[in-house]
C-alpha cells in the first residue's frame, strides 16, 4: 500500500468515526419514558427476598477465615499456657525439643496455611 | 420518595445494607432509559423483547447487588447483566431471532434524506458485523465505555475487544466507502437526527 492509499484509508477511517460518534451521539440524546418500567420491576422485586449482603464465595471465604481464627484461638487455650504459649513453642522449636506446644504451633501453621489456600481458590 | 441528593454507590449501600427497595427503585428509574435503549439496539429494535431483556437486568441486579464492589460504576456493572441476560436469551429464542422474524422499532417516517441513508447504511453494516463484533461497536461507540470497560462487560479481554473493533470498522469502513469516499460527514448526519 502507498502512501496515497494509506492516506486514502485514514481519511475514511477519520469519517467512519465522526459518522459512528455522530449516531451513538443522537442514540445516547434519546430518553426512553419510564412509562411504568420501574413500577413494573419494582413489583417483581418486592417480591423476593432481600438481597444477601454477601455472595455465596464471600461467605465461604469468611466461614473459612473464622474457623481458622476459632482453631487457632482453641489450640492457644488448649495446648498452651496462656500468652506465653508462642514464646514456648519457638524456643521448643528453635532447641527441636518435641513438645505439645511445638506440635501445636505446628498445626496452627499448617491449619491456616490449608485453610488460605481454600480461601483463596474459593475466590476463584 | 425522591433521593436525587444520593450517589449512586449511596443507593447501592442502602440496598446492600438494609435492602432498601426505595434506593433500589431510584437506581432503576436512574438507568432504565440508558438501559433499555441499549438493549434496543443490542436487539435490532426489538422493543418488547429489549424490555423484557431490561427488567430481567434490573431483578438480577437485585438478586446479585452484594456481588457489587464499587470498582465499576453500576452502569456498567448493569450494562455487563444486561448483555450476559441477552446472551442467554439469544441462545434461548435463536431461531426467533434468525433473520426475518426481527420486527424493528418503527422509523420515522421523513423523507428520504442522504443523513437518513447514511444511519440506515450504518445500522446495515452494523448487521453484517459477528456477534462480537457488534457488541465491541455497541458498547464502545453506543454505550460510551472505554475500551477497559467494554472488555469487562463483555467477560473478553482488551487485546481480543481491540481486534474486534478492528475488524468491525475495517469491514464498516469498506461497507460504507460510498459515503466515507463521498465526504459526508457527521454534520450531515445531524441534519437528519433532529
């Protein structure tokens, strides 16, 4: 294609535009009278249920992250004693002595570590 | 009760929250005419069926609303329903749709003006368009979305919306080369409009 075709091209793309932006234009301009539209929707509406505030997936993800926060929050109670549960279990794990509080702090990790990953491909 | 203080995304909250059907039928009365004149085009005219497409829009709009995240304006979140409902309903009435059974809006009726050919040759050529393609143009040019947000209503991405308006103006401008050789230009097509 030489310059004079291309040139050629340009112009009728440019006019192709100003004839699209022109008729999209007097489409957008019209107003379309509601007539009883929404009145008509609203009646259907008011005929369902509220809508849930969150999706199935949100609830899911949620259901999820509170049971690994109640797991977690168990397992501290349980196998612990009180705050100094964590401090216990790193130096356990940092001196590889096997304690209840190490393999606690073990499954806290690995627990919520399964528990993101549902999460997170829940999302998708 | 009137809300025109309120923001769309007001509404939308108000709906989520409390499922105030009130915000929900500002929001209804707000977009219905962009909605359904969308829907018109998208269905060649079909005044019932783009109707009936557009309240189906609105009840799924209802339905999904704690889906929306207030990252797209509702308009378009609407305008990606509208068209997801016309998919299905295309696939559902395909044979009603093929060809000659379509019963355009009725045009007015002036006298056969260059501005009236023009629009009629740019609605034909709009016909000879795929499927994709037509929706690229309708959402683009019709609806006033940016090419990102034609791509999410759509569900396709940018790289593919771009090819398709491509191809869509390549095959438009060579339907059209009578007019676009000829030097009509937009101002010629607005006579006819008014």
């Amino acid at each position: 294609m030489n310059n004079h075709d291309q040139q050629h091209v340009m112009e009728q793309n440019n006019r192709l535009d100003a004839m699209l932006q022109a008729d999209s234009l007097a489409h957008r301009d019209q107003y379309i009278d509601n007539d009883g539209f929404s009145d008509r929707v609203m009646a259907r509406v008011a005929a369902l249920p509220a809508p849930a505030a969150f999706n199935a997936n949100t609830r899911r993800r949620l259901l999820i992250i509170w049971s690994a926060a109640l797991l977690a929050l168990m397992t501290v109670m349980t196998a612990g004693a009180g705050d100094q549960f964590l401090v216990d279990a790193f130096m356990d794990l940092a001196t590889k002595t096997i304690t209840p509080n190490a393999v606690g702090l073990l499954l806290i990790v690995v627990a919520t570590g399964v528990m993101g990953v549902g999460a997170a491909s829940s999302e998708r | 009760m009137a809300l025109p203080e309120n923001s769309d995304n007001d509404l939308i909250a108000r709906v989520i929250s409390c499922g105030d059907q009130h915000a929900f039928a500002e929001l209804v009365k707000r977009h219905q005419s962009a909605l359904r004149a969308s829907l018109r085009k998208m269905t060649n005219g079909h005044v019932e069926l783009a109707d009936d497409v557009a309240q189906e829009t609105f009840i799924l709009a209802w339905k999904n609303i704690g889906k929306f995240r207030f990252e797209a304006k509702f308009s378009t979140w609407l305008y990606r329903i509208a068209f997801n409902a016309w998919q299905t309903e295309v696939r559902r009435k395909h044979e009603l749709l093929l060809g000659e059974d379509a019963t355009p809006e009725a045009e007015p009726t002036e006298p056969e003006s260059t501005a009236t050919n023009l629009r009629h040759d740019l609605a034909r050529a709009m016909v000879d368009l795929s499927e994709a393609e037509h929706a690229a143009i309708q959402q683009c040019y019709y609806n006033d979305l940016s090419h990102d947000e034609a791509a999410y209503v759509l569900g396709i991405p940018l790289g593919t919306l771009k090819t398709h308006i491509l191809r869509a103006r390549e095959k438009m401008r060579q339907r059209l080369a009578a007019y676009t050789d000829s030097g009509v230009n937009d101002a010629t097509l607005n006579c006819g409009v008014n």
